[in-house]
C-alpha cells in the first residue's frame, strides 16, 4: 500500500528512545504533507510546461496540462527577442555585488551595535531602524538627484554601491544574532590579543553561517526582482537587467502577450536563486548541527 | 532605578522626535513640477551653431514605441547638428520615471502621455512648454504636413498650443467573420452614414450570435461593448456626464452628474447588456478565458467587439477572419466614436526647445509617417496622406472599410477623456474600484453612483 519508510536508525545505547510505530497518524501526516506538498509545485509545474507550448495553443481553453508538443526552440527564441544573455549576466552582476556589499557592510555595523554598550547605543539603533520606516517614493527624486550630480546615471553604480552603505534590515536581523554569541569567546579573543576587527573575523562571522546565509538569500533575492530602480537609472539597452526586460512582454507591442516566451524567461531567472537556496540551505543545516554539539 | 526610568523616557522622547522630524520631512515639499532646478537657466537660448545639440525623446520601452531609433540616422543626417538620444521606461513605471527626471534636472526634451497620466495631468502641473512662439519663428503650418485642423485644435488650450499630433487612434468594432458565416447573419457596415446600424440593432445581432451552455468550450458571446473609459460612456448615448468648461478650461470640471437620472439610465442600458439581454460576457467569465486583460475577442469566442483601433494591430495573427465596422448608433446624432490622438510635447524643462521642434516636426512629415507605419508594426497615422498606407496594412481586412471606419470616427468623434481631464489617472482608478460590484451583479446602479459622484469632485478639486 503506501510506503512509509521504515522506522528511523534506533540508537542502541538509549533505553529511553522508543521505537517510532507506523500508525494512522503518521499515514494521514504523510498524505497531507504530500498533497500539500503537490499543490505548492503545481504553479512551477505549470510555468515549466507553458514555456514549452507552442503560441496557438496559449490560447485554447480550457487550459492543457501538459503542452501537445514539446516546443524546446522556444528557449532558443527567447535569446533572439530579447538580449536575455546580457540581460542575465547584468542581473547577475548587480545581485553578486549586491550581496557582498551588504553582508560586509551589515555585518559590520550589526557588530557594533551588539558587542557595545556605550552611550547613546539604543538611541543609535533605533534612529537606524527608523530609516525603514522612509518609503521608497520618498527618497527616490532626492537620491536620483544626487546620483545625477555624481554622473552616475546609466551605470550599475546607483544600484550597487548604496549596498555597501548597510541596510537596516539586514543589520537588525544580524545584530539579534550577535547578541545571542557568547561574552566568554570575545573575552578569549581578547586575552590572546586580537583585535575587534579580528575578532569579527575570526570570531563572530565563523558562527553566523545561518544568519549570514539568510542575509545573502534576502539581499540576492531583492536585488534580483527589483524593477524601479534599474528602470530609474539605466538607459541603454545593453545595461538593462532581467525584470526591465521580461516588463517589455506585458507591454502594446504585443496584443496578446507571449507567455511561452515570459515563462521560459521565468524558468531560467528562477535558477540562480534555486542555486543560492540550495547552497544556503546546506550552511543552514551545518549551522544547527553546529548550535546541537554546544 | 528612577534615573535610569528618567533617562530611558528621554531616550525615547528623543527618538520618536527625531523619527517625526524624519517623517515630516518626507511628505510635503514641492511637487516634480516645482523643482526646476538649474538647468532651467538656459531653456531660452538654443544651442550656438556647430556644436552638437542632443536632444532626449521619452518613451515606452516596447517595439511599436522605439521604432523610432531607426529613423535617428536620417534625421541625424538631415541635422548634423543634432543628436537624438531614446530614453525608454516600462509602461507602469512610466510617469514615476519622468517625474523623477524632472526632478532630478534631467528632463527628456519631447515625450507624449504614454504612461498612465494624460495630457491634461501634464498640463496641469505645469510640466509643459507652450509652443506658440517656436511655431510663429518657423512658420509651422499643420496644413502643410496634412494634419487635420480639428485635431490641432484638441491640445490647443486658451490659443496656446501645446502639442503636435502624431497618431490617431479611433474607437470602432472588430468582428469575428467565421461567426456571422456560422450564424448566416450580414455582416455589420462600416459606413457610418448607415442609419440601419443602431444600438438595438447590434443588440439583435448579438442575441443570434450568443449560445451559453455549461461547456465552456462551447459558449460564446455577441458582443463586448468596451466603449472608452467608465465614466465617458454616458456620453455615447448623448448624456454629458461633465460641465462643458471642462473643454476649455485645461482639463477642471466645475460640475459633474453622475449621480442624474439621464446618465445611470445609460450605466443601466450598458449593464443590461450582461445581466438582461445576456449577449455580453461578464468580467470573470472574460478573465477566465483570456487571462488577466480579459480580451476574449482573440479567443474567438466573441461575435464584436468594440475598442481602440489598436486591437487591429495583432490581428493579422487571430485563428480566424476579422472584419471592421463602424460603432453603431447610440442616440449621440454628434459622438459615436472615440478618438486617441497621441500629440508630441515639448517639457518645460527641455535645454534645446528649437532642435526638438525640428525631430517633431521630422516625426510628422508625410513620409516619415507613412515610413512608421511598417516599423510600428501598425501605428495609425495622424497624416491625412499617410493614413491611405494604413488602410491597406491589414491582411483579410478591406482598406475600404478601416478608411470609412477612419473617416466616420473623425467625423462623429470626440477625445478620450483620459487625454483632456485633470487627475484623470485617480479618476479612472476611482470608477474601477467603485464600480465593481456592478460588474459582478452584486449592487445596482442607483446604489453606486451617488458615492461615485462624490468621490470624483474631491478628486477634481485636489491639485
């Protein structure tokens, strides 16, 4: 009937473990799981098989699961109406950069808001925090302006470098982690004679590999989506990133607009972030081992 | 313990005065169209001779919008001294890229309402440059690039002009030719001086050409009457729903009548197209067969369909024949037909006003218009000459009937609002919202209206 798995490793030193039983329960957990595990796909599913419909049959109704024949030229079509190769390299580019520049810029500041009590600390924080609280709207016209007297404009410049400057989010999640690091290891760097510096290092940053790793997936995934600001300050075409490009589907030219070719273009900016989850996850895990053995 | 309590409030005190004062300075302040920074200094004076002038022309970053970098190596040709660069945006991003521009002392020197602002929001935050004097030194005449009197006079305000003419789109009806074969039914007119072709009449028709059935692969409607925008509609059944100084004051009601008996009798007659005669689909059922824009048209399960005459553009590739018609009578013996007459605009904030009136002028020149045609992938002219070209564009569809279709709607037409009405952008998304329910059967007409009514005169009044 169903295969459950069978009942996990028994560890044979524990008289307190007790066998873990197949019952209803368990059954009707694991269809669940399933089912809902199912639904959630469905989407990516679909997006996966209206990349590979030919045009004329986006349009029948009702709609078909499975497309009738394979069109695999579609992802060769997408490289000729759009310039998608360049396109993915400068998204790529801005969203690496991205995320050094935050990790290295909130890591630091996180750290000093967590390891020192000085005067004035709270009140720091929290006028830190307050920025979050500008919507983008606000500060768009006065930092255009400012981009447009350094002759930035039409460079990654504008969507890079204010990366590097923190961000407010990112440092207050980072901060709560730092905090919860033990006194007594700073304490020991210290009496070996490192410096604050290499203590972040060589301290602090080793042991934040889940924080670090949520903080890269965030900063990677908002850099990779964003619309306003690459639209704001790129003009030349050959600059434009992915979200610039994949909007010029939705738009007049087309009556009908193309999804086969706007879903092969989502299938394949899907995969970057894939990646880095996949990678980050792996960190994840390691981190909660790590925090089990203390 | 009270000291630490004593400094802790005034920490806080501290803080959430310095976060107001943050927030303060956010909101308020000046509008884009106030900021003129320093580089409005030199608007006046035109580039001195022989240095290169470059010149911006803002648009929608999509193929029938940026045809227009190919004419730049002729023009350039034409005008050594001039250099024109393309700026492009999104179509949602649009306005909040030109504002920003504007802001930042970047302004483009010629664009058009592209976005979802019109004309007159332009004009009314005071974002663009009144062409009179550039045209009395050149000596601009719009007969001599054969632009219609008629259609200059639209964005000409208080004898200012303000802006040029470039396409015109019209509204007319596009039918499905294998349905009315199937139905045995004639095919509708496009001669507009056809006194048979009546609204009722339409609605006849659509009642021979609508078969529901629970298979929705086997449903299909007579007739999706999209005339214009929401609160122009009235107007197509000879009910003005806005004061008459609106034409010529810039765009600013001094009076609205949405909540009359006249203009809910004619919401009523357009929704009893859905729910009564049911020849029409409803929103949903529109939506679910033809996604998000809802054009079930082009899923060939609609007998006509009237809209802007920018749906002739993807018809070329509809799975069966397309025919035109003329927008049937309504009781409006003056208006049938909607007209989109996208004009070019010089920006307040342009550094080189003469060198964009030379790409302007180039942009509706009668060969440039007729060349546009083809590079647009079908963008109907503005050039009396040119349009003859456009009739002929369409695969299946007669050039006789889309000039007589042209010709009618010029004739018995009237600008969209969206172009000629101030904060039109939140009156639109007002009607949308607000009259949803009417959409869905939930609420009736005399329900909604009245709050609709008061809601666009606070609309109007907002700067």
């Amino acid at each position: 009937m169903s295969t459950i798995p069978a009942a996990g490793p028994q560890a044979p030193s524990s008289p307190i473990r007790s066998r873990r039983k197949i019952d209803g329960v368990r059954i009707a957990s694991f269809i669940a799981l399933i089912v809902t595990t199912f639904l959630m796909l469905l989407p990516l599913f679909f997006m996966v098989s209206t990349s590979l419909k030919s045009k004329k049959e986006l349009l029948k109704f009702p709609p078909s699961f499975l497309p009738e024949s394979w069109q695999w030229s579609n992802y060769k079509e997408i490289f000729e109406t759009l310039n998608f190769g360049q396109m993915y390299m400068n998204s790529l580019i801005i969203g690496v950069l991205t995320v050094v520049g935050t990790l290295l810029s909130s890591a630091l500041a996180a750290y000093g808001f967590a390891r020192y009590r000085g005067k004035g600390n709270n009140l720091w924080f929290m006028l830190m925090l307050s920025t979050m609280m500008l919507p983008y709207p606000a500060i768009m016209i006065p930092q255009f302006i400012l981009f447009s007297k350094l002759n930035w404009l039409d460079t990654f410049l504008p969507l890079v470098v204010p990366a590097f400057f923190g961000s407010a989010y990112n440092i207050f999640l980072l901060r709560q982690f730092f905090s919860t690091l033990p006194e007594e290891l700073f304490d020991a760097g210290r009496i070996d004679g490192c410096s604050e510096l290499r203590m972040w290092r060589q301290i602090a940053l080793p042991l934040s590999g889940p924080a670090l790793a949520t903080v890269a997936i965030f900063a990677f995934i908002y850099s990779w989506n964003d619309l306003l600001t690459p639209v704001l300050y790129l003009s030349s075409s050959d600059k434009f990133t992915l979200p610039v490009g994949m909007s010029s589907f939705t738009s007049s030219r087309f009556r009908i607009p193309p999804w086969h070719l706007l879903m092969v273009a989502s299938v394949l900016a899907m995969l970057p972030i894939v990646t880095l989850f996949a990678i980050a996850q792996k960190r994840f895990v390691e981190g909660i081992v790590l925090t089990g053995i203390k | 313990m009270k000291r630490k309590r004593i400094k802790k409030t005034f920490t806080l005190l501290l803080a959430s005065t310095t976060l107001l004062a943050l927030m303060l300075s956010g909101c308020g302040g000046k509008s884009a169209g106030d900021v003129a920074p320093a580089g409005e200094g030199d608007t006046g004076k035109s580039a001195s001779s022989g240095d290169a002038v470059t010149i911006t022309h803002y648009t929608i970053d999509s193929e029938d919008r940026t045809f227009i970098e190919k004419l730049i190596p002729d023009f350039e040709a034409k005008h050594p001294n001039i250099k024109v660069k393309v700026e492009k945006a999104p179509y949602e991003q649009f306005d909040s890229k030109l504002q920003t521009m504007i802001a930042g002392g970047k302004s483009p020197d010629v664009t058009s309402h592209y976005g979802y602002g019109g004309f007159a929001e332009y004009y009314n935050k005071d974002m663009l440059l009144d062409l009179n004097d550039i045209i009395k030194e050149d000596g601009f005449k719009a007969s001599d690039y054969n632009i219609p009197d008629d259609l200059m006079k639209i964005y000409t305000i208080k004898d200012q002009v303000y802006g040029i003419p470039v396409n015109m789109y019209v509204t007319l009806m596009l039918y499905n030719k294998d349905m009315f074969d199937a139905a045995n039914l004639p095919y509708p007119p496009s001669d507009y001086e056809d006194k048979s072709w009546t609204f009722d009449k339409m609605v006849e028709d659509a009642k021979k050409l609508t078969h529901v059935s629970d298979d929705i692969a086997k449903t299909q409607y007579g007739v999706d009457f999209t005339w214009s925008e929401r609160d122009m509609r009235p107007l197509y059944f000879g009910v003005e729903p806005y004061s008459q100084d609106t034409w010529t004051n810039g765009g600013v009601p001094s009076e609205t009548h949405f909540d009359s008996p006249e203009v809910m009798a004619t919401y009523n007659k357009l929704y009893d197209l859905i729910f009564k005669d049911k020849v029409s689909p409803t929103t949903e059922w529109s939506k679910s067969v033809a996604g998000q824009n809802g054009d079930a048209f082009v899923t060939g399960k609609l007998g006509m369909s009237i809209g802007g005459s920018w749906n002739l553009a993807g018809s070329n590739d509809f799975p069966f024949k397309v025919g035109v018609a003329a927008v049937p009578a309504g009781g409006n013996d003056k208006v049938r037909s909607v007209l989109f007459v996208d004009p070019l605009f010089i920006l307040k904030g342009s550094k080189h006003p003469k060198e964009a009136f030379e790409w302007i002028k180039y942009l509706v020149s009668d060969e440039v218009q007729e060349k546009s045609i083809e590079l647009s992938g079908g963008n109907p002219p503005v050039n009396t000459k040119a349009a003859e070209a456009y009739y002929k564009h369409f695969d299946g569809i007669d050039p006789a009937d889309v000039k007589k279709v042209y010709e009618g709607a010029v004739k018995y037409g009237f600008e969209s609002y969206n172009h000629l009405i101030t904060n039109y952008s939140q009156i639109n998304d007002m009607f949308i919202n607000e009259m949803q329910p009417l959409d869905t059967g939930h609420k009736t007409v005399e329900e909604v209206m009245p709050t609709v009514q008061k809601k666009v005169m606070e609309i109007i009044k907002r700067k």
